[in-house]
C-alpha cells in the first residue's frame, strides 16, 4: 500500500473539498503528461491506480516487429519475450514505466499538472457549493472596503457586497460579522464570483424562516413582503393551523423572534401583518399603525379608497407616504386615503356611492395620480415620488382638515389609549406586541 499517496489524497479531499476520483485523474494525467515530456510521445501509455491500495502502474503498449524502428512504439521479439513468454510479432505487449525513469524536468510538468488539476476543481466544489446556497443568506465576516463595495469572507471564498445593495444606514467594522443574501453566483476563469445583498426582501424573509420554527415547518407562511431597506418592512403571513397564531408565532415570546430579525437588520422596523383573502380587510391590515374607518376595494381594477379618522390621517399616510406605498407594495393595490372630513363630500368614498354604481367622472380626472398613483402599483417610490409629493402634507395642502390634526408630524405623537396596532414592531416595544387588533 502506498501510505504517502493515501495521506495525501485524503487530507486534499477533507481540507479542500475536492472528489477523490479527481485527485485519481489529475495524478494519472500527470504522470502521462510526464512520459510525454520525456519521450515526446504519449498516444500507447496508460496510467493505473488501485483505489483499494494507492499503489499505481504506469506503462506503456508496444507492439511486437522483428526490426525496431521507434522505441517508443515498438518492441524486439527478444525483449517482447522476456516481458511475455510466448510474444511474437504482431502482439501488444505492456512494457512497464518506472517514474524514476522520467527524469526532473519531466516530473516537475507532472507536479504541474496535479497541482492545477487541484486549482480548478479547488475552484469547482466552492462555485458548486455556493451556488446550492443561491437564493439564500449566509453569514460572512466584513473584510474591507474597496470603490464603494464591500469584501465578505465566506470561509472559502470571498463574496461582494456591491454599493447599490448596501443599506445607507449601516456601517460595518472590519472582523465584523454580519448575515448576506446571496443574490447571483458566476462561475469565472478566475474562480467563483459571488454577488449578495442587504437590501433585498427576501433577506427578511429568509431571517424569519430561520427564526420562527412554524415558517420552516409549513405551519406559517409568508404571504408577502415590502420593503424599504434601512427603514421600515411590512410582512403578511397567515396560518395554516387553525390553533396557531400566524402574527404571534412570528413575534415571539417577548418578542424574541422578531427583535432578533431587528437586531440583525440593524434596528429596521418591521410590521407583521395578518393575510387576509378579502381584499378589504387585507388591506386594512397592510395599513397598520393606522385605524380605518372604511375600506372601498375594487378587485377588479386593483384600486382602494381608504377612509380614516381625521387625527389618523398622517399616520396612515405615514412620513412622506411611506406607510401607504409599502401597504400598496404589499396588497398589489393602488391605495387613495381620505380622512373622514375630506370623505363626505369625495365621490367615491361613500358606500352610497357603491351601492348605486354613480361615479363621478369628473372626479377621476380632478383626482387622477393623488395617492392612487401607478408608483404605488409599479413599486417604484424613489425620488421621482419625493420630488412630486414631498411630506404628506403637501398632498393635502387644498383640503387640509379644518381640525389641523392631519400634521405630517403626527404619526409621531403618542397614541391615544387602546388605539396602538399590536402588530407593529420597532425593535422596542415588541415585547408587548404579537397580537393584531386593526379590527
């Protein structure tokens, strides 16, 4: 038994990660690669290795002629015999190589080509075993900063974290270790590169099933998610155990679970919210915080018109109507919100206005694009909508409550008793949160 060789196969294969059969392949392509140097010509050698015993054979077939005229393809009757008592002219006898016998120049292009054999499939099993791992968040250690990005080690390998999907709001130190969304792995000549993200929702979504036993298990599903990275998140789930609580699992005792998935996003607030079939009451879930007062849904042409108490008004819009567009991100709907003032007289918003199908058509062009526009359906919020709207009250501003309590502010001010949504979360209070009391 060649021990050396078992030792050596062995630990590349628990160190790198590597098959054994390769390791087989690259030591016989390299000891042909080695005759060839030597002897210009490797077409008649074969390489064999017992996977049993290590112990490897290495020769060459050579036919049998009378007269040699290449040594290196041919064999003399007399020699042939000598291997093969009974060889004649016309066989193919196998003539044993020694590997002392390729010389050093030729074993150093063996070592060679063992030890690229080794790079490449170095380089496959670690593209192989992220790419298994596409689609899904793994825990790396911050390593440095370099023209914007960041550089993530894996273990392995290192993976990027490119600008544009990092969150503004946080700031990593080097050592520091931190979960990433693996977004895209490309397999180069160079090696494996690898593509994550902190900025995509299925980064929370991936936090709650490795949090929250009854996502992993089936009992709870997410039914959706809306994002906005760094600052707030709201996530639909519904229970397919009637004994289960879908927003309290997900909370957790304390609110355990949940400020586990704030920590690691650095403090981002997150919204359980439950999933609902009825269109109406879904989205008078998506718009926790806020109470509503009624809800008008058109499933057909994916519109909502929302009414809210007066003082409710800025809270359900939400600081430059981020609370609405993350509530139309999430119920696929296109949300227009009215406090109960500026309801009475809005066609539209009254349930006569329903029951004897009277739309004002008028009333469509007056109001085209207020809260209802297609960047809550189309999900793209950025700038283009800041620029447009700015804060909620500049929405607002023709029709603002004669009360005064539709400030762009109040969605900060404490709320009154009993009037507080269980089913937000800040990373704070939700200890005292799990349940959901919209209704």
């Amino acid at each position: 038994m060649n021990k050396e060789l078992m030792e050596a196969i062995e630990s590349l294969e628990k160190e790198r990660g590597i098959d054994r059969e390769k390791l087989f392949e690259a030591i016989e392509n390299s000891l042909i690669a080695a005759y060839k140097k030597r002897f210009d010509k490797a077409d008649n050698v074969k390489v064999e290795i017992d996977r049993d015993t290590y112990d490897y054979f290495c020769y060459a077939e050579k036919e049998v002629v009378e007269t040699v005229e290449d040594d290196v393809l041919q064999i003399s009757v007399e020699d042939a015999q000598e291997i093969s008592p009974g060889a004649k002219a016309g066989d193919i006898v196998r003539v044993e190589i020694k590997s002392r016998d390729f010389g050093r120049t030729a074993a150093q292009n063996g070592k060679s080509v063992i030890q690229q054999k080794i790079s490449e499939e170095e380089r496959s099993a670690i593209y192989n075993q992220f790419y298994e791992k596409e689609k899904d968040v793994v825990t790396g250690t911050v390593q440095r900063y370099f023209n914007g990005g960041i550089s993530i080690n894996l273990g392995k390998t290192d993976a990027i974290l490119k600008e544009s999907e990092q969150v503004r709001t946080e700031h990593f130190r080097p050592n520091e270790r931190i979960k990433v969304y693996i977004l895209e792995v490309r397999n180069t000549p160079k090696g494996p590169k690898i593509f994550v993200s902190r900025t995509h929702p299925e980064l929370v979504k991936r936090l709650f099933e490795a949090e929250v036993t009854e996502i992993r298990d089936g009992t709870v599903e997410i039914m959706g998610i809306a994002r906005e990275a760094g600052s707030r998140t709201k996530i639909a789930v519904r229970s397919n155990n009637p004994n289960v609580d879908a927003v309290g699992a997900c909370v957790g005792v304390n609110g355990t679970r949940v400020n586990a998935i704030v920590d690691e996003l650095c403090g981002e607030k997150i919204d359980i919210v439950s999933w609902d079939e009825n269109p109406g009451n879904l989205i008078l879930n998506a718009l926790s915080p806020a109470k509503i007062v009624d809800v008008f849904a058109d499933p057909n042409e994916k519109t909502a018109k929302v009414v809210v108490p007066d003082y409710q008004l800025s809270l359900a819009i939400g600081k430059e109507g981020q609370n609405a567009r993350l509530a139309a991100r999430l119920t696929g709907y296109k949300i227009d919100i009215k406090s109960e003032t500026q309801a009475k007289d809005a066609p539209g918003f009254r349930w006569e206005d329903y029951v004897d199908e009277e739309y004002d058509e008028e009333y469509d062009e007056e109001y085209d694009g207020e809260y209802s526009d297609d960047e809550y359906q189309d999900g793209e919020y950025g700038e283009d909508y800041a620029e447009e709207y700015g804060t909620d009250d500049a929405v607002y501003d023709e029709e603002e409550d004669a009360s005064g309590e539709a400030d762009e502010d109040a969605y900060e001010e404490e709320p009154a008793a009993g009037e507080t949504d269980d089913a937000a979360y800040d990373g704070e209070d939700a200890g005292e949160s799990g349940t959901e009391d919209n209704e």
